[in-house]
C-alpha cells in the first residue's frame, strides 16, 4: 500500500508548480492539460475555458511524488487539516527550503530547536499549503 498526497490549486497548478520547481528543487514527471484528456468528461461537466488547465501532474521532491491538478477552478483553493513534512539533513537545507516556502506565505512557526528536533519550523506558502521543515537526525 502507498499514500500519495494529490493536492488542487483551483486554478493555479501551473503557478504552483513553477514555484515548487524553484523552491524545492521539484522534477515534472507528468503533466496533462485538460484538453489532452484521453478519454474527455461528459459535456457540461467542465467550467468552459479550461483546457489548457492542469488536469493532472505529478512532482518528485526528493523521493516523494506529490500529485496536483487544477482541480475545477471553482475559487481559491483551501488546503487545511494537513501539512506537508519536509524532513532534510541539516540547519542549512532547513533555512533555504523555509525561506523559499516563506515567500509571499506566512511563517506559523519560525525555525528554531525544539525536542524532537535541532530545526523545526512551520510556514503556509503562497498557496495555503502548510509545510513543516524539519532536520532528522
């Protein structure tokens, strides 16, 4: 069994992509518009004029695959009830990977030591998504 996570953007998948990309290092593996669907939805099931839209996409960070999509368009997306974990190996990726997440974001907590680990910080990225970059030793 493996667990993914597959996250919407309503709209800005490609932004969001781009942005992860430059951040964290992100590879494309795969990216669908809607308009290269194979098998295309029902009509009317669709907003019109998102066909150039991401329907799907995956991205390896690391050795994790997140997937992505722009979801329906339907307004701002809102991720909440989870955070994404970033676990690197020292103070220095920690700083970089939380200063790239932090812009245009908000900080939710600063990096700092903590018990269970010598870096741990919290931030909400441009998009909402929350992440939480630890070092493990």
């Amino acid at each position: 069994m493996h667990v993914q996570a597959y996250l919407f953007f309503e709209g800005r998948c490609e932004e969001a992509v781009e942005f992860y990309r430059s951040a964290l290092g992100a590879e494309v593996e795969i990216l669908m518009r809607n308009r290269e669907n194979p098998e295309p939805p029902p009509p009317g099931m669709l907003p019109p004029g998102i066909e150039e839209k991401i329907l799907h996409t995956s991205l390896r960070i690391g050795d994790t695959v997140v997937m992505m999509s722009d979801g329906m368009c339907s307004g701002p997306g809102a991720f909440q009830g989870f955070s994404l974990s970033l676990a690197v190996a020292d103070a220095d990726a920690a700083g970089r990977y939380f200063a790239a997440l932090s812009e245009g974001g908000q900080v939710r907590m600063p990096l700092g030591k903590t018990f269970w680990s010598p870096c741990f910080g919290m931030v909400a990225d441009r998009f909402g998504v929350l992440w939480m970059v630890t070092v493990i030793e």
